[in-house]
C-alpha cells in the first residue's frame, strides 16, 4: 500500500483510492471511468464525449439545471472531461459539503435521464463547440496529424468525433454506450482532501455499494497499430497568414521503460511539460528546439507534448512559423537541430535539469488538493499510483546514454508524421 | 436527500472560519522608503513560492501609433542585462524548475515567478535585475518583435480575439480602452530598440510598486529580501498617473461584423461600460454579472442561449473590474447563421434583468457561491497572492477578505436592480461580430 493512500476495490468491482490532506478545509472527488474515444467505432465517433455532455441533464433525483446550481451555491467548482482512454468527472467542495458531490456522483453512474429533447439540444452544443474548435488552424493541422498516424487503431479520431458523425448519432447509441462502460467495475473513485478515511469509506459503501456491477465491458479487440513503414506527411491548407507545424512520432504506452526516457527527452529538446491539471509550467528557452528554431528566426514558437496512454501514441512537436518565414524553412532548421542531437547526445548537465524541472512541477502540482485527487485517479487509468509516486525515482537515475539510444530509436524519419498548415493569405475584411 | 435538499429553499449563507483566510494577523506589510509595498504570507504546506506583483506603468497614454509599445517593452526586459545575456537569464530560471514572466496591460506591468523556496533569492535578484538594468539588445528586440507580428497576425484571425477589438473600439471610442495593449501590426513593427530603451528610462520606477511573496518562507524574512534588492531604487522623473477622459456614451446600438473567409463559428461581444473596481458598486455589479452570465453554467444566459435553445457551446458575461470603467459584456461562440437570434435572446434576457431584477433565491445562491469559493480561491500561492496584491492594488485593506462574507450578504435585490439599470440597457450597447459572415464557412 502506498504511503497516506487507501486503495480498496468494492464487492461490485469499484475500485476506490482515498488520501487524506488537510492543508484546507476542502475535499475534491473525481469518479473515472475507462472509456474515451479508444472504445468508440466509426459511426459513433465523439459518443464519450456526448455521453459526459449527457451526464449533466440529470437524473430523476438530480433534474437537470438543479445541479449545476446546487454545486455552484456551496463554492464548489466541478467538470467533466474526456480523453482518448477516460472520462473523468469531479467535484472540489468546502469540505462540509462533498456530500453533494458522491451523491450526485452514485447517482448518475446508473440514473441518467438522456431526455430525447435535451439530447438534440447538446447534440447542437457539441457541434458548436467542434465548430470553434475548427477555427483553430491548430485544430485542423493537429486532427489530420492524428489521423494520418493511426490508420488502424482508435486513436485515428480526435476525442470530439467527426462532425458527420456528430450530426448522426441516435440518443439509442449514446444509452448503449453509456451502459455498457458505466459501471462500478469499470470505474475509479479517487478522493483526496480535507476528511477521515474510515467515514469516507463508510459513506462511499453506502452510497455506491449497491449499483449492481455491469456486465464486464466487453473490451472488444482494440486493433494494434502497425508498425508505420516510411515518413507520411500531411498538408492542410486553410485561412490566415500563418504556418504551423506539427510533427508527431509513434511512441510506447506510458508505462514502457522508454516513457521516462521520453519525458528526460522531451525536456531537453522542446522544454519541461507539466503532466499537471493544475499548477503551472515552465517556459522553455534554453530548450534545444527554441534555440534553434525561435533563436534561429524560423518560428515565434516551439513546444513538445507527451501524453500517457494505455497504448502506444505520440510524442508530437508543434511550432508556430513566423509570418516572414515558409514551413519547410522552419522544417529544415527543426531536422538539422534533430541531426545534431542524434550526432550529439545530451549533456549530463541537460539531463540534470530536467530532473530538478520534474522536482519542481510536482512541488508546484501538490499545492492544489484538485490535482493531488486527479493525479490518484489519472494514473489508475494507464497504470497505476505507484507510476505517479515512483515517478520522480525513475526519472533520477536516467543517464544521458539512456536518452541518446530513445532519441535514436524514435526520433527517426520513418517514424513519423510531418504536418504542415499552409495559410492562403486571406486577410479578414470589414 | 436528493432534489428535496437541492429545492430547499432560503439555506443560511455559508459560514466561514475567517481567521483562515489571508487577513492583517498572518499578512506581514512594509512600505520601503522608495514606495515599493511589499506583502508576504507563510505557507509551508508545499516548498514552493510564488512571487507576484505590479509596476505603475502600462499602455494608458500610448497615442495610436505607439500602440504596442508599453507590452514590447515588457516582453523585452528580459531579453539581456548589464550582467547577464538573454540566455544566462533563462538559463538560470530553467535550471532551477523555476518560471518568471513579465507582462504590460492598460493600466499596470506585471510580473509573476515561480520556484521551489530555497530558490527564492535567485528570483528576486533576477526580478530586480530585468526591472533596473535591462539593455534592450537590438536583435533581440528585432527578434522579438517579429514573434509579437507572429502572435498579432494569429489575433487578427482569431474570431474572439477580432470580435473583441472592434467591441472595444465601438464601445471606447476616442477613449484609451479602445486601443488593445499589445498594439497593430502597423504599430508594433515601427518600434524600435532605442523607443523601448526610452521608455523604460522614463516610465519604470519603484513609486507604487507592489509585490507579494507567498510560499513556504518567512514572511520577515522574506519582506527583508525584497527590501534588500529593491529598497535603494529610485526614479526622481517617474511620471506621476495618467488620469482617464470620461468614457463616451452611446445613443444607440452601434453594431459592426467583420468576416474571416474560411471559419466555421462566428463569435460575438455585446455590452456596454461597466463600474471600475473603485466604484462603490463594484461588489454589487459583480454579484449581479453572476447572477447574470456565470452562476452555475454561465448563469441565465447560459440557461437561455446554451441549455435552452442549444445555441452555443458558451456564453457567457463579464465585468474586467480594473482601476478604471471596463465594460461589463457578454460573449458566444455561434454556428454563423445563429448570430442575430443569439443576439436577440441575449438582449431580451438582459432587458428582463434589468426590467425584472433577481429573485431572493438568485441572490442568496449567488451571496453563497461567492462566500464559499473563498478557501478554494485562496488554497494555492498563486490564488493568496493575488488576493493580497488585490487588497493592496484597490485600497481594500488587509481585513477584505475577512469582511468580504458581511460584504456579500449586506448586497440587497434592491441595490442589484439599481446598479444593473445604472450600467446596463439592452437598446444602449456595442456588438461586434466576427466569422465566416452569413453564408458560413
């Protein structure tokens, strides 16, 4: 068991994880749930998502409009979200008041109305949210990356779904959807804050006890992405006087050995990422890629991005051309600086800083009781707590040859996908 | 249990310890000689601090062709000193986990570090250094001015970032908030190294800076360590304030769209001139907005445009609350060939505020939220220091939050319907839409 952590599972299968801080009289409470776009088929692609939208029109003991209000009248703050292999829902209360929260929580695991009305009413919302989303050139450059990289597996699709899909899905599909991943035995209740573990083991028994478990959501075979043969690229062209770049590289699940030396990686190359919800990060201008690219004078900007997953997605660059400069300008300055990193290994000196960087975002992150419960939830979800609190250990003993053989591994050209937005100029008109 | 407590009508207002919340026995204050307010607050609950505060200078007063320059001149302190280039700055920054940014608003710069305690003293060296001796290298000043026409040219084609200039520009008019902070393209690519090196000279000073330490340090120790490196700075010829012209009215709705060719959603401003933060009315106007445009899901214009009518992603209203009269507004994002109904069913919903008022149960529940968000707001450095630099900035004394509960629960229906009449008329308001127009993208 790890230190200050209960982590129990219930009679029907709801694994439950509860730490105690009491820095502020607040308790937050988050109930995850093993499903995202990972677990969805072309057709309904974008249904978790729609489905956590849903999971806010109430229930019969919770009507709609009553909760939002509830919450909010106490301090609260809550939210939901949903990622390629997760949906996540969660509550941050005066500590007097969580009650509330697990209520509502227990109830909506199972109770869910999914009003036909209120349904074509979200589905509306969600098409206005892609819409804004689209407006975002990174959006559309980032989507076509993404889906030029997976051509087998789920990942293929961004979490919103494709809009044809948005315009089609029946309420009958979400409710499908929703009971078949909606269950105790396919969810995590993570709580960390302001309360004693004995009672809040005791309410959450009462309160969430009883759901019958579902029938084990049948894991339908997820497809294994094939090895990419070559480099792909991708153009999109769209409005604007900018170009962008993103570059995504296949990469292993999170908790492959080579992840940690990813993340060393990822600091020297493109700057510290904060994994956090909350708490901040670091810029990153003594990063390899901003010397070269933004001090070179191809780019305004440059950043890297790592994500753990539970199977193998990307490490993606993603860089802002400047407007006097052309995409291949910036692509030639970003694969020369890859060549001299793979000529040239990292330093002992930038391995070191990354491990203080590491050091100081989790100091950063463990001042809000929201990302302490996030974090007991979040790693459940491709591993497990011990990956979060064995994190900082494995990172410390990394050597710059560790970092060099991932570099070579998978920096390499065959690996990955190259996209370009290409701007067509037009200006906005009065 | 269930919807019979959540229908429970007239629950008491939240009650809270209020010795917890930043108050005059746990904020160590000093004034130094120069006029540099410093503020610090213990918390060892992590190891880490934050170090935050504001100068009096920003874009106020910058003519239109200048526009652009108080942020550039932000953004460029940190680009070389008298003893350290621009690498050794961020080397010394990065190094450390540690982060320090500088930026320029209308009426202040500000600037906000981050680092593990023990690293504090680098920190405030840094902060001092970058603020007293920058150099203003000319190519990183070259350099860095073509990343901001990078980031401007993005704004120019950001639907809510277009939506928001001409908003400002209607509404403002001749006035100083019309003009944005981090300037044109026009503007921007006209300053120079040797215009920033003048305005720094002339504008930067100690007289009314404020900053905040909160972190695991002692507060003693730490306000000594900001009276160390700041305490012997002086500026005789730091320019007193500029006063505000009185804001233009309006005689009408004045409306304009801008079309961005190949976007898919439409977003758009609507409001008028609200109440600074010196406004008596301030807290009134601000427990209004949220009954308005935020409580809940965005409150009842969330109910309206989003729940209702399924319209928007998001809507939702906002009161800036500077020094000076910001406007008090209200945003969408919108499939383009819904803009005028959004806009309808905005104004009718804030004609019925106006018109109607609140009812007792808005107000409690709107007096509750506020109360009790207090230790959620106040559970991070971040969020204690900027309560601190809050109370400091707006002359709210050290005891503010610790009155706010009383504050709160003092706001009377009467006093919301007063001030939204004052502020709001849905037949006096700027729009600014901006997307792909009416054919769609």
């Amino acid at each position: 068991m790890s230190t200050g952590v209960l982590r129990t599972r219930l009679r029907n299968g709801l694994e439950v994880r509860l730490k105690e801080i009491h820095t502020a009289p607040l308790i937050s409470a988050w109930v995850w749930y093993r499903v995202g776009s990972r677990n969805e088929r072309p057709g309904i692609t974008g249904a978790s998502h729609l489905v956590e939208h849903m999971q806010f029109k109430g229930t019969p003991k919770f009507p709609a409009g009553l909760l939002d209000k509830a919450i909010s009248r106490d301090g609260g703050y809550w939210n939901a979200m949903t990622w390629l292999d997760w949906t996540a829902y969660f509550e941050t209360m005066p500590a007097g008041s969580i009650d509330l929260g697990l209520r509502l929580e227990a109830d909506r695991m199972v109770h869910s109305l999914f009003k036909a009305e209120e349904f074509e009413s979200e589905r509306t919302v969600v098409i206005s949210e892609r819409q804004g989303s689209e407006n975002e050139p990174t959006f559309r450059l980032a989507e076509e990356v993404q889906a030029t990289a997976f051509r087998v597996h789920p990942y293929h699709h961004e979490v919103i779904g494709h809009m044809a899909d948005l315009e089609t899905v029946t309420r009958d599909d979400l409710v499908q959807h929703y009971r078949s991943h909606y269950v105790p035995n396919n969810a995590v209740l993570a709580i960390a804050g302001d309360f004693r573990t004995g009672p809040m083991l005791a309410r959450i028994r009462d309160l969430f006890g009883a759901i019958p478990p579902g029938r084990k959501a049948r894991e339908t075979a997820i497809p294994a992405e094939p090895e990419q043969r070559g480099e792909k690229r991708v153009v999109v062209e769209g409005p604007g006087e900018t170009p962008f770049l993103d570059i995504g590289y296949h990469v292993p699940a999170a908790t492959s050995d080579d992840f940690f030396l990813l993340s060393v990686l990822d600091s020297a190359l493109a700057g510290a990422s904060s994994l956090n919800l909350f708490g901040g990060g670091i810029s990153n201008k003594t990063s390899r890629l901003y010397r070269a690219m933004v001090g070179g004078e191809v780019a305004a900007s440059v950043g890297g991005g790592l994500a753990a997953t539970i199977d193998p997605y990307m490490y993606s660059i993603q860089a802002t051309v400047r407007s006097d400069r052309t995409p291949e300008q910036a692509l030639q300055a970003y694969d020369d600086e890859i060549a001299r990193l793979l000529d040239h290994p990292v330093s002992a000196d930038e391995v070191a800083k990354a491990i203080k960087q590491a050091r100081a975002l989790f100091a950063y992150g463990s001042e809000s009781i929201t990302n302490q419960a996030f974090w007991l939830g979040y790693s459940e979800m491709f591993a497990d707590y011990a990956w979060f609190e064995t994190y900082l250990d494995r990172i410390a003993v990394i050597t710059p040859e560790q970092v060099h053989a991932v570099a070579v591994k998978y920096l390499a050209p065959a690996n990955r996908v190259v996209g370009i937005y290409r701007p067509n100029g037009e200006r906005g008109l009065d | 249990m269930g919807s019979a407590a959540l229908t429970e009508r007239r629950r008491p207002l939240p009650v809270l310890d209020v010795r917890s919340l930043p108050g005059p026995e746990t904020i160590e204050r000093r004034v130094l000689a120069n006029g540099v307010v410093a503020l610090a607050r213990e918390n060892f609950s992590s190891p880490s601090v934050i170090l935050s505060g504001s100068l009096a200078v920003g874009a106020l007063g910058e003519p239109r062709p200048r526009a652009g320059l108080a942020d550039l001149t932000a953004s460029a302190l940190m680009r070389g000193t008298v003893s350290r280039p621009f690498e050794r700055i961020y080397e010394t920054i990065e190094s450390l986990g540690a982060s320090l940014s500088i930026g320029a608003g209308t009426h202040s710069t500000s600037f906000r570090g981050k680092s593990l305690a023990e690293d504090l003293p680098v920190l405030l060296d840094l902060i001092n250094e970058v603020l007293r001796y920058p150099t203003f290298p000319k190519a990183q000043v070259d350099r860095l001015r073509a990343e901001k026409l990078t980031s401007l040219t993005i704004r120019d084609q950001d639907t809510g970032s277009v939506s928001q200039l001409a908003f400002d520009e209607l509404l403002y008019q001749d006035h100083p908030y019309a003009l944005p902070s981090d300037g044109y393209r026009e503007t921007v690519s006209e300053l120079t190294e040797a215009d920033v090196q003048a305005f720094h000279r002339r504008a930067f000073g100690p007289r009314d800076m404020l900053v905040a330490v909160v972190g695991a340090v002692r507060a003693t120790e730490a306000l000594d360590a900001v009276e160390a490196v700041l305490g012997n700075w002086r500026n005789a010829d730091q320019p007193q304030p500029v006063g505000l012209p009185p804001v233009p009215g309006l005689s009408g709705i004045v409306r304009r769209d801008q079309v961005l060719p190949g976007k898919s959603q439409s977003d758009l401003v609507i409001g008028s001139v609200g109440p600074g933060r010196f406004d008596p009315d301030y807290l009134v106007a601000a427990l209004a907005n949220s009954i308005l445009g935020r409580f809940g899901l965005m409150g009842r214009l969330g109910d309206v445009v989003r729940e209702d009518a399924g319209l928007a992603y998001s809507v939702a209203s906002s009161l800036t609350g500077g020094p000076g009269p910001g406007p008090w507004l209200v945003m969408a994002g919108v499939a383009p060939g819904n803009v005028d109904r959004a806009l309808d069913l905005i104004r009718t919903e804030i004609g019925r505020f106006v018109k109607g008022g609140v009812t007792p149960q808005e107000l409690s529940d709107n007096q509750a939220n506020f109360i009790g968000r207090l230790p959620l707001q106040m559970e991070s450095n971040e969020g204690v220091a900027g309560a601190l630099v809050n109370m400091e900035r707006f002359r709210l004394g050290l005891d503010y939050y610790q009155r706010y509960p009383g504050l709160v629960a003092s706001v009377t229906r009467e006093q919301i319907r007063d001030t939204s009449r004052r502020f709001l008329d849905p037949d006096l308001m700027a729009i600014a839409v901006a997307g792909p127009g009416a054919a769609g993208g």
